[in-house]
C-alpha cells in the first residue's frame, strides 16, 4: 500500500467530509492509513493539518482564547461572530484557557491567524518602545 | 850654478848669512825625500781620507736636507690630515646634530600621534560606555515602567473592566 504524506490525507479527509461521508467512516480510514504508513504517533499532527485544512477553505477554525478572567456568554459570542468574519470561516470552534499572566484583554490563536489583544502585549511593547 | 857657487865660494852669500852650505844641502835633499815619499804614499791617502770625510759630510748634509724637507713634508701632510680631520670632525659633529634633532622631532611626532590615537580611544571606549550604560538605563527604566503599570492594571483592572477591554478589543479585531 502507498504511502501517504499527512497533508495528502488531511486533504483527503476534508474532501470526504465535505461529500457527506460519515465522519466515522474518514476516521477509520486516516486510521488505516496510519498505521499502513506507520504514523501512528502522528494522529494529533494529522488532526491539526486537518484543521488547517478546514479553516483554509473557510469551514471551521479551531480557535484557542485566552483571557485572565472567564468570558460572559454575549462576549463569547460576539467574539465568536468576530473571528469568524477575520479568519473567514463559517463556523469557529472555540476552546477557552484562563492565564492571570495576561492581566487583561484576550489572546485568539488559529491554525492560521493569531491576535493578540492581551494587557501583557501591550506593556511587552510599551517596554520595547521605551 | 856659477854666481851661487861664487857666492858660496867666496864666502860672501850664503855664509854670510850664518847657514853652512853643506847642511844646508843635506836638509834640502831630505826635504825633498821627505816630501816624495810624503807625495807619494801619504798625501794619496790623506787626499783620499779628506775627500771620503768631506763626501760623506756632503751627504750627511743632503740627508740632513732631505730628511729636513720630508720632515716638513710630513708636517705639512700632518697639518693637512689634521684639517682635514677636523673638518670630518666639523662635518660629522654637524650631521649628528641634525639626525639628533631629526630624532626627536620624529619622536615628539611619533608621541603626538601615539597621545592622539591613545586619546582618541579612551574617548570611543568612553563613548561605548556610556552608550551601553544609557541603554542598560533605558531598560530598567522601561522595566521599571512596565513593572509599575501593571501592579497598577493588576490592582485596577477587575472583572468588569475586563470586560469592558474586551469588547473594544472585539469591534476592532480584523
């Protein structure tokens, strides 16, 4: 059986998805391919290119927030809509992680786009301007 | 020959002068032997001796002459060499001067220059440091200054205004 690189299965597992084939069904199958090219280690750096791959053809980007203190629900949404409309995509999934080291505002990372609205960046470059 | 032996004879010359003819004879041939065998082996060799003396006495002189002028010659020559010697003398005593004085003109340079680059370095070095004690300065300052903002954002920034940050930060994210 061939070998395939994971960017060749990521995009092979977004064309799947994209015609309707069931998720489980693409899983098994970047499952076999893994292990057929003995990537099993891999699974998590395929499920990135996959991601990249979702968020460069304006589907879903997986989206890390980081804050110093939890966001209400309507700031969550409009920050939801927002990234949405910078990273052009139709859908964001959002994971959110507390960190007090950024004192105020908000940090969003994407597999392709990164702002960085945090207190921490500001002073970082209040400093290097001095 | 006859007056004389008239005279003699007659008593009247010779005679009368108190002088016997017959010694006076004897003594006038033995003046003559005396004085041939004088000429004939003494005078020669006393002629001979004279002559040597006086030919070595003439070149005792012309020696003593020569000898005189080459001294002379040799003083001359001395006051000469010893001219010219001190006009060496002169010369070189003159050119030493000059080099001395040529050596130290070059060393004042060479100390000007050397005081010069040594001056010039201390100031860059200076320079250098006071660059890098201003910049050492500029980042503890801004340490400093970020340090003491955010213990102020920290004890100022709550929740609400946290959230208020947030939303502004929202309309403007792109």
């Amino acid at each position: 059986m061939a070998s395939f690189s994971r960017r060749q299965l990521a995009i092979y597992a977004v064309d799947q998805l994209l015609a309707k084939r069931p998720a489980s069904e693409v899983s098994r199958h970047l499952a076999a391919a893994l292990i057929a090219g003995k990537k099993q280690n891999q699974a998590d750096l395929l499920l990135d290119d996959v991601a990249e791959q979702l968020e460069s053809r304006g589907l879903v980007a997986r989206a890390t927030l980081t804050t110093a203190t939890a966001l209400s629900e309507e700031l969550r949404a409009r920050l939801t809509e927002q990234i949405k409309k910078a990273a052009g995509v139709a859908e964001v999934s959002l994971s959110e992680q507390i960190d007090p080291t950024v004192i105020g505002g908000f940090r969003v990372e994407t597999t392709e786009h990164a702002w960085d609205e945090t207190i921490a960046r500001r002073l970082e470059q209040i400093k290097g301007g001095i | 020959m006859f007056s004389l032996n008239t005279q003699f004879a007659s008593g009247s010359g010779i005679s009368s002068l108190g002088i016997e003819l017959k010694s006076f004879l004897f003594q006038l041939i033995t003046f003559i032997i005396v004085l041939l065998i004088l000429r004939r082996w003494v005078f020669p060799k006393l002629v001979a001796t004279l002559e040597a003396r006086r030919k070595t006495l003439e070149e005792s002189l012309v020696q003593a002459k020569q000898t005189q002028e080459t001294l002379e010659r040799a003083e001359a020559s001395a006051d000469k060499i010893l001219h010219k010697a001190r006009v060496q003398a002169d010369a070189a005593l003159a050119d030493a001067q000059d080099q001395a004085k040529d050596v130290v003109a070059q060393a004042e340079t060479a100390a000007e220059t050397q005081a010069a680059r040594v001056l010039k370095e201390a100031e860059q070095q200076l320079s250098q440091e006071r660059d890098k004690l201003r910049e050492q300065l500029k980042g503890e300052l801004a340490d400093l200054v970020v340090l003491t903002t955010e213990k102020v954002l920290r004890a100022k920034l709550n929740p609400r205004e946290d959230a208020k940050l947030i939303s502004k930060s929202i309309e403007e994210l792109k």
